[in-house]
C-alpha cells in the first residue's frame, strides 16, 4: 500500500493493490472511508472541495483539504472521489464524483502541487500527465512524452515544494528531474544507481528538496544530492537502511530527521530510521554499555548465534550479524548494532562467537 498524510490533521490515506483507496483515523485506526475500484488501486492523494482550501485556523485549513480523494487505478482511469462523513453514511463506502481517462496503460503514480492547483499522473508506457484542479475540472492541460523513458513503466512522481520540478521514476534503473515550469519540461538532473526494471520501487524528495532518497530492488537505500545528481558518500554503506528484500518505499518525516523504509513482503516491518549525529560520531560503544543494552537477552543470542553464522566457522560478518540481530528484534537500532560490532570486533571486519559471549554475556555462559 501507499500512504499520504493529511498534512497536520488525524487522517491517513492508503492506497492498497487490494483494489481499494481507504481514508483512516489515525486517533483510532478506524476507517472513515473506503473508495472500490475494479483494480489494483497504485496511488491516492487528498484533494479540497471545489472551491480549494477554507477556515481560518490550520487545523480547519487540513481538514478542508481532505474532502475528496483522488485516485490512479490498474483499469487505466484516475477517480475523484467525496470521502465527506455525510457522504459516506454508515455503508462507509466513498462516492464516485468522476471518471477520468485519457491514459493508455495503469496508473502508477498521482501527485499534486503544494497550491493543489495541478495534479499529475504517470502509467504504465511512460506517459505523464498534468490536470487541472480548479474547482475539480480534472482537464487535462499538457502532456509530457520524455523520449528516454517512452515505453517504461514510471513507478513515481515527486514534486518539489516549488512545482517546478518534478522528480520521475521508471523502470529502466534511472530517475530524472524534469523542469515543469519550461514548455519542453527538460531533463535537469539524472540519478543513477539504483535496480528498478520490474517492480514498483518508489522515491522521495527531503523537505528541504536537497536530497533525494530511492528504494531499489537490490534492497538499498540510495541518497542523492538533488543539485549534483551524485550519490551521497557521507554516509558509510553498512550505516545505511537495508531491507534484507527489495525496499520498495521511502518517506521522510516532514519535521523530524527519520526515514521509513517498507519491503515487498507480509513479514517485513516498516523500519524508522533516526539519524543521530552524535552516535554517528563515535566509532564504538563502551564495553559496560554494550552490556547493559544486551543484559537479559544473551539466552536469545547465544542461540541465535549459530543460526547467524551462515559460513559455519566461528566468526560472524558485519552483514550476518546485522541480519541475526533485526531478526532477534531486540529493539535496537540500527546505529546500536553497528556500535555494538565495532567494540567487539575491535577493528577486525569479524567477530569471533565464543569471545562476544565471554566479553559481554553473563559469567559462565559458554559453560552451559
């Protein structure tokens, strides 16, 4: 499923392959509404009334810009749809407002500017689209046939907070940066890198609109700098988020600096990622504090360890270590686990099993 905020106002909206658009309450988890389609349902977005954005206090102001919903479905067709409480009833089922066509494969991606004056929606043989939403005409105003990627499936847009540059995503491993504000919507930037031929990988754009965060089906997390269009290599590799899959979403949180990732798999949580300056920092962990984050969880390692040592002799990896420890879901983080094997490794790019346990677990462990 895919997700979109209603800004700073107690509603969430998904958008599901289950064939279905739902409008939930984040104060209860119930569902306020539901929008059927006769198909996978890729992309929604919150949409105001016909007369735009009203009230006279934000949270007025984000609950008036929730009363519709539109939608980009498999069957090739975008749907607006009246997601009001009064419209909805107890059936709890949405109502069509309109139909929309004009594209020739699925509808993969829909997003709007921050004015919600413009909508724009790409399919399945690399078409893009842009609409317009004063007073719901949902008139197509441009279309947008980019050479370099006709015929690929785009599986996401982004638009930055200016509306002027729109970040495209299909499957052919690249991503580009369009100018939308030129009449010939140019390409001003590519990002390269990442593995998308197949799947639906999606991006994100930061809110400051400097970085440029993609899944990729290889199960990477990649950044890149938007004006450069280079990778970012301030990060180390093993410090950034992995999905042990493919990670097919991203999503910055708007105020904070945390990043979820999801996985195409029904046992795969979504993973938040904080960035902590100051662990980021400092290389190790003290070794009393390794073991006061470890205390009471050493029966659970140790017989997780030899489940972790995939090559069978003694000696755990970084990666099989950062697997086994996820796996264990000992509720640490990610910076933790990092910390927590260089102390132990002591500079080697292995840990011996046997002297993890005797360093930090309890006293006589390894006799048991």
């Amino acid at each position: 499923a895919g997700g979109a905020e209603a800004g700073p106002g107690p509603l969430l909206l998904t958008a599901s392959a289950d064939t279905t658009a739902k409008v939930w309450s984040l104060a209860s988890s119930a569902v306020m509404a539901t929008c059927h389609h006769p198909s996978y349902c890729y992309s929604a977005r919150f949409l105001p009334g016909p007369d735009g954005v009203r009230g006279d206090t934000p949270q007025e102001k984000a609950a008036s810009a929730c009363l519709y919903v539109l939608t980009g479905c498999y069957d090739t067709f975008l749907r607006l749809w009246d997601v009001r409480a009064e419209t909805v009833g107890e059936s709890g089922a949405a109502q069509i407002v309109k139909l929309i066509g004009g594209h020739s494969s699925h509808v993969n991606s829909v997003v709007t500017d921050h004015a919600l004056t413009k909508a724009y929606s790409a399919d399945g043989m690399g078409q893009i689209r842009v609409w317009s939403l004063q007073r719901h005409a949902l008139e197509c105003v441009k279309e947008i046939n980019e050479p370099e990627i006709k015929g690929d499936a785009v599986n996401c847009l982004r638009l930055d907070k200016s509306g002027k540059r729109l970040v495209v995503l299909a499957r052919d491993h690249c991503i580009r940066m369009l100018d939308v504000a030129s009449d010939r919507c140019p390409i001003v930037q590519r990002f390269s890198g990442l593995r998308c031929s197949q799947h639906q990988i999606r991006c994100d754009l930061s809110p400051d609109g400097r970085w440029l965060m993609s899944g990729s089906e290889d199960g990477q997390v990649l950044v890149w700098n938007v004006d450069t269009g280079e990778l970012d290599a301030s990060t180390p590799k093993e410090r950034m988020p992995r999905c042990t899959g493919m990670s097919t979403d991203v999503a910055w949180n708007p105020a904070e600096r945390i990043v979820a990732v999801c996985s195409f798999s029904r046992r795969h949580p979504i993973l938040l990622h904080k960035y902590e300056r100051d662990l980021l920092a400092s290389e190790e962990m003290e070794e009393d504090e390794v073991r006061d984050v470890l205390a009471g969880k050493f029966q659970g390692l140790a017989e997780a360890f030899d489940k972790m040592d995939t090559s069978g002799d003694g000696k755990l990896s970084l990666a099989e270590f950062r697997e086994g420890m996820t796996k264990l879901e000992l509720g640490l983080t990610d910076n933790q686990t990092l910390r927590i094997f260089k102390t132990a490794a002591q500079g080697a790019e292995e840990i011996d099993k046997n002297d993890f346990i005797k360093r930090f677990g309890p006293p006589g462990m390894l006799a048991e």
